[in-house]
C-alpha cells in the first residue's frame, strides 16, 4: 500500500528530477514510513531550480515519489494560487492511499474536507501548534489575530475527525488538540546514536561564554530578537558573552541590524543555514549554553539535538520544552527581562551548569530512534489497517 503524506515543507526540484531539502525531511526521513508502507507518496510544495548548494540532500529515492502543489510562500501568495493549490492537493490522493497530514497545515486544510466527505480514513502527526504560531511577536501579518482564531480551529476538527493520532509531544499538544482513540506520543527527531555525546560536560571558569540558538529567520517563531535583546542587557551589567545563532530567512537583515545598534556587532554571529548533522553538531560543542526563548514550539529537535551533546539549555515555556527542561530553566516567552536574569543565574554558577549538562544528556537519550521506533510503527499500522479495512467495506458496497 502507499501512504500519502501531506505536510507544509518546502522542497526544491533541480533539472534531472531529483527533489532536494536543506535541513529537515530528508530521504532518511522518509525511510521511517518504508517500514510499514510499501512506498511514500509526499505531497508539497516544491520550488524548480538550476541547482541547489552543496550540503542540500536528497529527499527523493527508491519507494519515495513526490507531487507538487502550486508553490507559495506565506499567506498572501496563498491566496492568490488558494484554488489551483486546493486542486493540486485533492488531486494527489488516490482511493486506494492511506493517507497522513502533518499539521497544521494549509495544504491538509485542503484535503481533509474532501477526506471526510468521502469517509476516507486519514492519520495525523501533530508537529506544530498554530494558536502559538501566530502569537503576538512571532509572525508579523496584519491577519495574525484571525489566523490565531482560524488554524487552530481547523487542527481540532482534523484530530477530532482522524482515526489515528501521532502527537510530537507527551501531553502538550494532545490537551489543546484532542485526537482519536488510538493516539501517541512520538517525537519525530532524528537522533542517531554518534548524535550523544559519551559524558557530560565541565563548565567553563570564567572567561566568554559562548550562547547559541538554530532556528528560522523566515518567521520570529524563536525569537531571536528577545535573544539579542537580552544579551544586550547581560552585556550591560558586565556579563562577557558571546552569541552565535544559526538560521536564514528574510528577518536575518533586520536581526543583524539590531544587533549593531545594540553594540554587540562583535559579539553576535550570524552562520546562516548549515546543513543538519556535522556542521551543526561542530557549532553546539564550541558553545557553553544553548537558549530557545520560542513563542512556539512543538517539540524542538534543535534543543533536543543540543542536549545529546550535553549543552545546558534554556527555554521558554511552551509547546513541548516544559517536557524537556525543568520549570527552574525556562523562562515566559517573549520575556526580555527574564532571559537576561535566567542567562546571568545559569552562567556565574558553574555548579548549576554541570548539573544540567548531566541531567540533559540522559533526558536526550529518550529521544534516540531505538526508543522511538516502536511507538511510530504502531502509529502507521493502524493507519494502513484502517485504510484497508475502509477499502474492503466499500469493495462490498
């Protein structure tokens, strides 16, 4: 059977065929559906290009096909491509598919009404909470308040209606968006053993600590200006830190701007995007602290990804983090104040430091695939045999 899968990712497509992704959903990625289906179908937007740079990866391969829809980028081209993109994503999905939506997502908007007309059974993989996403602070749109009302809306509804629910959260995300009966909690990071570090670490005596954050700059999701602003404060009360954030997207330019008019032109690196794996990997051991002040999360690879690496951490308390970090570091989001107090108290207690260094490493160890495998396989079992349960009731109607 092939399982179609539907989510908001954005892909690019080189001359030859071959589709391409920078950082998340790779063709390892897909192999993870290969397990229980006999091939992925992947229903996204994909962008035509001449080339891609190197370190992009395929995520095209043997069992894995992809089906474009009308490529936008943000709500407003959206709307002008809204009825070309629903029928791009109706059209991608056959009778006989199983199908799963990773939501919240425009393109699953599309589809599902036509799945519940139907009575075609559908998974979802709950990875993202729109009520958060469009917070005040993180998304800068006129339409923000509506679409805070509006997406989340929609989420309940395409949980409510699913047979099966695969949450990237313990609990978060099942309490303001309830799923079926057979629903799970399943991280969906991709953390290899070489990923975790063998011990932990011994904090830095003094000197510059080092701070660094990975996240898009498409969107102000990770609040990398809260960040910067209260780095800026730590640095005024005498703190020597230094700030690496790793990330792209069209508020880097306003991002580095901030940064020198707050006189830490020489204290703030911006990478841009690295490829996930090695590149990332090198930066988190350079650095003494890891911060996610985020005004939405699910559940964050990124920290999780920095605490196998055994990198204190800080975060904000929503989404998925307060299943991660204990309530002593993290702070509210969009805090200024907060996160320079948390930043000061973490860094001038090396005592502290090493206690989160340890407790981190063990608590990413719970995210490792081996662990993981199990609770997603069953996941996708019960989707294929409600599909095939659904298609053998209508074969004797």
């Amino acid at each position: 059977m092939e399982v179609v899968v539907v989510l908001e990712h954005r892909f690019n497509c080189t001359p030859d065929g071959s589709v391409w992704t920078q950082v998340t959903c790779p063709y390892s990625f897909w192999m993870r559906y290969l397990e229980v289906f006999d091939r992925v179908r992947v229903v996204a937007r994909i962008l035509e290009v001449p080339s891609v740079l190197p370190g992009w990866k395929r995520a095209d391969g043997e069992g894995v096909s992809f089906t474009a829809i009308p490529y936008y980028v943000g709500p407003w081209q959206y709307l002008l491509k809204a009825r070309q993109v629903r029928l791009a994503a109706r059209n991608a999905v056959g009778v006989n598919d199983a199908v799963i939506m990773r939501v919240s997502s425009l393109s699953a908007n599309c589809i599902e009404p036509l799945l519940h007309e139907t009575g075609h059974p559908y998974g979802v993989e709950v990875v993202a909470d729109p009520y958060d996403v469009f917070a005040p602070g993180s998304v800068k749109h006129p339409l923000s308040p509506f679409f805070r009302w509006w997406f989340p809306q929609q989420l309940r509804r395409q949980c409510a209606g699913a047979c099966a629910a695969a949450y990237v959260t313990k609990e978060a995300l099942q309490q303001r968006y309830p799923g079926p009966n057979f629903s799970v909690g399943v991280s969906d990071v991709d953390l290899p053993e070489r990923a975790l570090v063998s011990s932990s670490r011994l904090p830095r005596q003094g000197g510059t600590f080092n701070l660094i954050c990975v996240g898009t700059m498409a969107q102000l999701y990770k609040a990398p200006d809260v960040l910067i602003d209260a780095v800026a404060a730590c640095v005024q009360e005498g703190l020597d830190l230094k700030l690496t954030l790793i990330g792209d997207g069209k508020h880097r330019s306003e991002l580095e701007a901030r940064a020198k008019s707050l006189g830490l032109g020489e204290r703030v690196s911006f990478l841009g995007q690295l490829c996930v794996g090695d590149a990332v990997m090198a930066q988190l051991d350079l650095a003494d602290l890891f911060v996610l002040p985020s005004h939405q999360e699910g559940l964050p690879r990124a920290m999780v990804e920095a605490m196998a690496r055994a990198l204190p951490c800080i975060g904000s308390t929503v989404g998925g983090i307060p299943e991660l970090l204990p309530p002593e570091d993290m702070i509210p989001p969009g805090d200024v104040a907060a996160l320079a107090n948390k930043i000061r108290e973490v860094v001038t207690n090396p005592e502290r430091m090493a206690r989160m260094s340890a407790r981190n490493l063990e608590k990413a160890k719970d995210y490792r695939d081996e662990v993981l495998r199990d609770r997603r396989n069953q996941f996708y079992r019960y989707v294929r045999e409600m599909t095939e349960k659904w298609l053998r009731e209508k074969q004797k109607t």
